[in-house]
C-alpha cells in the first residue's frame, strides 16, 4: 500500500459520520442497548436501524435479543472484524488529517 | 447528529476527518465512562464492606477486664493485644490503596469532581472510623450496640455512594461484554503480588507470636514499602488496575481472614501463637497462588 494515498483504505461501511460515530461507541469494550445508542448519537430510530443494518451485514456488528426486567432491549457490541476495520479506518482518517499523501503503517490509534 | 446516513460527506478531506476522528473520540470517551460507573459502583460497594468489616471487627476485638464491652486503653494491652490492633490496621491500609489504584484508573464523568467527592466520602467515613477507635480507647463502657451503629454510619458513604453510581450505569445502557481474552499479570505485577502476600502473611503470623518486636519491623516495613513503591509500576495502584476478579476475590478472602485474626487474637483463649500462624498462612496462600492467575483482558484497556 506503500506510496498510495490514505484514502484508499478508508473502509467503505464506515464512511458516513452515523456509521462511523456507531462503531466509535462500540469500540470501546462495549455492549449499548439501541436506545442508548440512539440517544447518545444524537439520531433517530430509522437512521440508526439502517445504519446498523449495514454494519452487521459487513460483519462489523452483533446484535443480541435480551430483556432488562420485563422489557426487551436490543443489545449492540463490535466484532472482531468490526474492531480491526474501524482500527484501520481511523489510521486512515488520521493520515489524511495529519495531510498525508502516503498510506500509513496498520499502526493501532 | 441527525440522519447522517447519506454517502456526501466522505471524508477525504482534512477538515471533515479531523472533524470526525473528534466526534467519534468524544462518543467512545461517552461510553467508556459510563461502563467505569458499574466498576465505580462495584469498587464503592465492597470498600463499604470492608470498611463496615473493619470497624465491627475493631468493636469485636476490643476486650474489657471482664471480657465484655470494649477494652480500657489500647495502651494497656498486652504485646498480643498490640498485635491484633496492627492485624486490623494493615489489610485495612492495603485495601485503601488498592482502592484508590482502581479508583485512578477509572474515567470520570463531566458531572462529578474526583478529588473533591474523595475528599468529602473519605471524611464522612473516617470521622466515625475514629470515633469509635476513641470510644475502644477513651471509652470502654460504652454499649457495643452504639459502637456497632457508629461503625455502620462509618461505611454508609460509601454505601450512597456505589447505589448512585450504579444507578447512573444502569440508567446508560451501557455494560462491558464478557471478556474475549485472558493473560497472565504482568512480570512486575506477578512480583508485586506475591510479595504482598508473602508480607502480609508474615504481618499477620507475628501478631500472636511472643516477638512483638519482629512483628513490629514487619509491619513498619509494609507501611513503608507500600509509600515507597506507590507511584512506581511496583506500586498497589498499578497492581489494582491488572487485576481481575480472581484477584480481587483473592484479596477479599484474605483481608477478611487477617482481620478475623484479629478478633480472635483478642477475643479466643485459643493459643495465639497458633491462630496468628494459621491466620498468616491462610491469608498469605490466595494472594500468591492468583498472582499466577490469568485476569481478562478488554480491548482498549
């Protein structure tokens, strides 16, 4: 990858800011019920389905059924795949902020 | 944030990812404080065990001429007597250590200043921990279901404390997945362990030996290695934030122990050569064997 520019490995399942900002929460060793999700990024149901949708058919996200009392909740938490892309994601993104024009080394954030 | 679902804002240029790498580090920032709310919680709760252990067993240990009530003067006891006081101060010592290594590795919320909060809880528990050391001293008539209330108020800090920020966890949502990895301690940390457990053992075993002064040199030795080593990779606050819950487990079994030790060194006719070195060996065992347990790993720890 050497000599190609950064935006070359900019994963395509994580280049909308809702995405993005999705798998930003769940990379932090842990597991958010939807409607937290929702809340805390500031979105609605609609777009936070959709874009949950498209994570986990890239295998980025797990979604899990439970109940918290009598009330289902809807359970969220990254793959490992889903860790290793949005790692690679944010080195990119990094690169291109520090104005890079060189992919940079698969260097963890 | 609103529907931000459509494909236009690719970020290729600086501004929009700058722009983006700080959203997504203030969401992960968001959420990482809310999982250290449940270990915060967890953390309050059992130092309010302990706490409450302490100062009931203080209340046990304390023995008057007849052998009910409190004893008439810590100064008065025998070199025994002295021992079970300096068998119940240490644990206790340790534990406030780790603790607050736990504590230092936590996020904390914009809501709430560490320092002060630390500052306020640790008065409101130590003002009735010595309160009672007074009325086991000045004191010995005083009824033991009095000091029994006092040594309950000196653990309700906490207590508030861990129900409000557990609380807080569950109203966030947010939980910490079951780890996917496991490791041994880190070499220092495997080291630091089992010298901890090995000393205090050793404190505990002198405090019913017929050596006082031996015991004494143990235990000033601890207190100083523990001020020492605090703010080095050797230290008990870097011990606390490895651990896992074997350790903490591990722990928990053997400050209970050393301060049962100390009831009975005060309380039992049973020789106390031997509760002392039964007590140190049984305190000393889980610490070592766990330094050489795995504890679970997260990613971004």
């Amino acid at each position: 990858m050497t000599g190609q520019h950064p935006r070359h490995d900019l994963d395509d399942a994580l280049l909308t800011p809702l995405r993005f900002s999705v798998m930003a929460a769940l990379r932090a060793d842990a597991e958010i019920d939807f409607a937290t999700l929702r809340d805390l990024l500031e979105t609605d149901d609609s777009a936070l389905s959709k874009a949950i949708s498209t994570l986990s058919t890239a295998g980025y996200v797990s979604v899990r059924k439970g109940f918290v009392g009598n009330r289902p909740r809807t359970w969220l938490t990254a793959t490992g795949a889903g860790v290793a892309a949005m790692s690679i994601h944010v080195t990119a993104l990094q690169a291109i902020a520090a104005g890079s024009s060189a992919a940079p080394g698969a260097a963890d954030r | 944030m609103s529907d931000q679902s459509g494909d236009s804002t690719s970020p290729t240029g600086r501004e929009a990812a700058t722009r983006l790498l700080q959203n997504g580090d203030a969401v992960s920032l968001r959420v990482r404080n809310a999982i250290d709310d449940r270990t915060r919680a967890i953390a309050e709760a059992w130092l309010g065990v302990g706490v409450l252990a302490y100062a009931v067993c203080l209340v046990f240990a304390s023995k008057g001429e007849d052998g009910t009530g409190m004893v008439p003067g810590v100064q008065a006891a025998s070199p025994v007597g002295m021992g079970a006081i300096l068998t119940l101060l240490i644990p206790f010592f340790v534990a406030s250590s780790l603790e607050r290594g736990l504590q230092q590795s936590l996020h904390t919320t914009a809501t709430a200043k560490p320092g002060r909060r630390r500052s306020v809880v640790t008065a409101a528990s130590l003002v009735p921990l010595l309160f009672i050391t007074g009325l086991v001293v000045f004191a010995p008539a005083t009824p033991w279901p009095i000091a029994l209330v006092v040594a309950f108020s000196a653990s309700l800090p906490l207590g508030v404390l861990s129900v409000r920020s557990a609380l807080r966890a569950r109203a966030s949502g947010v939980r910490r997945p079951a780890p996917t990895l496991v490791a041994p301690l880190s070499p220092a940390n495997q080291v630091s362990m089992t010298v901890l457990g090995l000393w205090l053992g050793a404190a505990v075993a002198c405090g019913g030996l017929p050596f006082p002064a031996v015991g004494a040199i143990i235990v000033i030795g601890l207190l100083f290695a523990i001020g020492v080593l605090d703010v080095t990779r050797w230290g008990l606050p870097q011990l606390a934030q490895e651990w896992g819950r074997t350790q903490w487990i591990a722990f928990g079994f053997s400050y209970l122990t050393a301060i049962i030790v100390a009831v009975l060194l005060a309380r039992s006719a049973w020789d106390p050569s031997i509760v002392s070195s039964v007590g140190g060996i049984l305190v000393a065992v889980p610490l070592v064997v766990t330094a050489f347990r795995p504890a679970p790993i997260w990613a971004d720890r």
